[in-house]
C-alpha cells in the first residue's frame, strides 16, 4: 500500500506541475499582427528579427504575424468579419477611411512613449488623415515610382508614358489595387491623385484598359521574383522595395516620372473591439525602438518617420536619393487622401471592370 501511495503521490505532483505549466500557457496573451510582405525585419529577412525580440521582452505576449498584399484587401477581410488582426500597417488614405467608419481604437500613449521619435514632418497636421494624433503611429514612409532593368530597357525612363510602350509588350507588370493603379492613370493624365470626378475616373479607367494589352501581369509582392529574376523589364511599385530588389539585381533602377507621384505614409493602428489593446500599444511601442527600428528600416529599404532610427543610419542610406529624395522631387508628389464613399465605390466597380476586361 506504501508503494502504491508513494506512485499516486508522485502521478499527483506530476499532474500538479503540468497543470502550473498550463496555467502559464493560459496567461499568455496572443496579438495578432498583420503588415504588408517583406515590411519587417523577421526570421530569415534580417539580422535580428523583431517579433522574437518582442516576445523575448514581453514572455507574456506571443505575436501572431501574418502579411497581406494591398490595404483593400486588408479593408475587406475586416469589414466582412474575415479576419481579427489587433494591430495592422495601413497606408494614410486606408487608415482615414478606417477612422472614418469608425473602425480604429484610440491610443492610449502611456504606453507608447517612444511616438515623442516621430518627426515633425509625419505628425499634427502634417498628417491629414489623422491630424490630431489619435490613432496611428508613423512606421514608414516612401514613394512610389518605375523599377526597371537596364539591361532590358533602352529607352529614357522618366515617363508614366513607359508603361504603355507597346515595344515592352508582355514585360510590363501592373499594381494589382486600383488606388495605386487609378494613381498611376490619374498622374498620366494630368488629374489629381485624389479626384472624385467621375468623368476623370472613368478616362482613366479608359487609359487603364488601353494598357492592359501590353501588361504580362497584375502583381504585389509576386513583384520581387519577377523583376528580379529578369523575367519582366518595367514595374510600378514602391522605393523601398526597389532598393531591396537591387540589392539582389544590380541591373534593377528607379524612377520618379516627372508627371508626378504618390508619397505615402504607412502607419500602426489598433483595431475597434480588441481584446488586448495595452499589449497591442506595446508593440507599436516597441517597434519605435532605435535597434528594433533600425533593423526594420535595413530590411526593407524602406524610409523612417523616426528622427532616433534616422540618426542611426549609415550617411550612405541618408544620402540615398531612392529613399530620402530632394525636396524638389517630393514638390512633385501627391498623398493620398481618404475619398468619399461613393469615389471609392465607383473606383472599385470600375477597377473591376478593367481586370474582367477581355478584349
């Protein structure tokens, strides 16, 4: 009896610790985070990789990270109740739209001490779509212009207009949102980034579809393979991931055409009804750190908002025209704003029109 004791003793200490052990599992809380691809500095993408670092600091916190190609897609998956994110990267116009509907938390900034970081430039009313610093913190900014290879392309690079040469028919790729793609017709034409004439919209649409002969494809970050492994010549896309990409193909470059173009600022949000706000503020928080920042902006090219992350950068970034262009360049360029309800309806009827196109 002394010995079967001794075993339902020891099954019971068993039993007790695992149970200790569940009960930590329990406590820990999951965010769920969700940035565009190739937009952060992760295992395998970098040096350090930020999401262990976080968990590292915060063993309570575990970070479920996923990626999605265009803020459209980001606004669907939440409208339709798809998907649950805590924390997410939206560019400027989404985020406007986002506040408008009512769909953002605002931030509490205790916990976000490190937004005293952002630039003056990337904050108050230097930020249109939330001009009173409410509900978004800066994480990185760029433009938006033509990567091409310079093995492949031998005509001048300074044009919209290149993107509808029929002598690089079938090399061509295309944005597959239709803000980017509007913008891009938009500037072409001579419009406004930001109009909500339907006659212009609808010239573009025209102008979009005149180019859908020479496109080879409608991409977003399938972008990366393609222009680097030499299999298209001309992309529109953004100027961190164009430094990215040249980096793995010298023969890549980029322009800004000199019709103009789009200057964006993609920044950290908190989504309405989350579970687990203080925490969610924790990790923008954290991604505003000097170390965890500057990672991020090696990575991916892209430009930061953050004067401590800026100072830290080699004087050859600071320096690189791609990611820090004159002023002269960004006189040219356009952010864009949140449009009215029925602009965006119509640009997405009439974007669909062009994709399901045929002829």
């Amino acid at each position: 009896m002394k010995k079967m004791s001794k075993l339902v003793s020891l099954a019971l200490c068993g039993c007790m610790v695992l149970g200790l052990f569940a009960g930590c599992d329990s406590d820990k809380v999951t965010i769920n985070v969700c940035n565009w691809g190739e937009y952060m500095s992760t295992s395998g993408a970098g040096d350090i990789d930020v999401i262990q670092k976080f968990e590292e600091k915060y063993p309570n916190i575990k970070v479920n990270y996923t990626t999605i190609p265009s803020n459209e897609e980001l606004y669907a998956k939440i409208k339709s109740g798809g998907a649950a994110y805590d924390v997410a990267i939206p560019s400027d116009y989404m985020i406007g739209r986002l506040i408008d509907e009512g769909m953002l938390e605002k931030l509490d900034f205790a916990n976000i001490p490190n937004f005293a970081n952002v630039m003056d430039d990337f904050k108050g009313d230097k930020v249109e779509f939330d001009p009173t610093n409410e509900y978004s913190v800066p994480y990185a900014w760029g433009t938006v212009g033509i990567i091409y290879n310079s093995k492949m392309v031998d005509d001048p690079v300074d044009s919209w207009d290149i993107l509808w040469n029929e002598k690089y028919k079938d090399q061509i790729l295309m944005f597959n949102n239709s803000r980017d793609a509007f913008g891009i017709a938009e500037k072409k034409l001579g419009y406004s980034q930001n109009t909500t004439s339907e006659e212009e919209l609808r010239a573009c649409m025209e102008e979009l579809k005149k180019q859908k002969p020479v496109v080879q494809s409608y991409v977003m970050d399938e972008i990366f393979n393609k222009m680097e492994g030499g299999s298209a010549a001309l992309a529109p896309y953004y100027a961190g991931d164009a430094i990215t990409m040249a980096e793995n193909n010298p023969d890549l470059k980029f322009a800004i055409p000199k019709e103009g173009t789009n200057r964006f600022i993609d920044s950290m949000v908190v989504f309405k009804g989350t579970k687990h706000k203080k925490e969610a503020e924790l990790f923008i928080n954290f991604m505003c750190e000097t170390e965890i920042g500057l990672a991020n902006s090696e990575v991916t090219g892209y430009s930061t908002p953050l004067k401590n992350v800026y100072d830290a950068l080699d004087d050859d970034v600071k320096n690189n025209k791609i990611a820090y262009p004159d002023q002269s360049v960004l006189e040219k360029c356009e952010s864009f704003k949140n449009l009215p309800t029925e602009t965006n309806k119509l640009m997405d009827e009439l974007w669909m029109e062009i994709i399901t196109d045929n002829n």
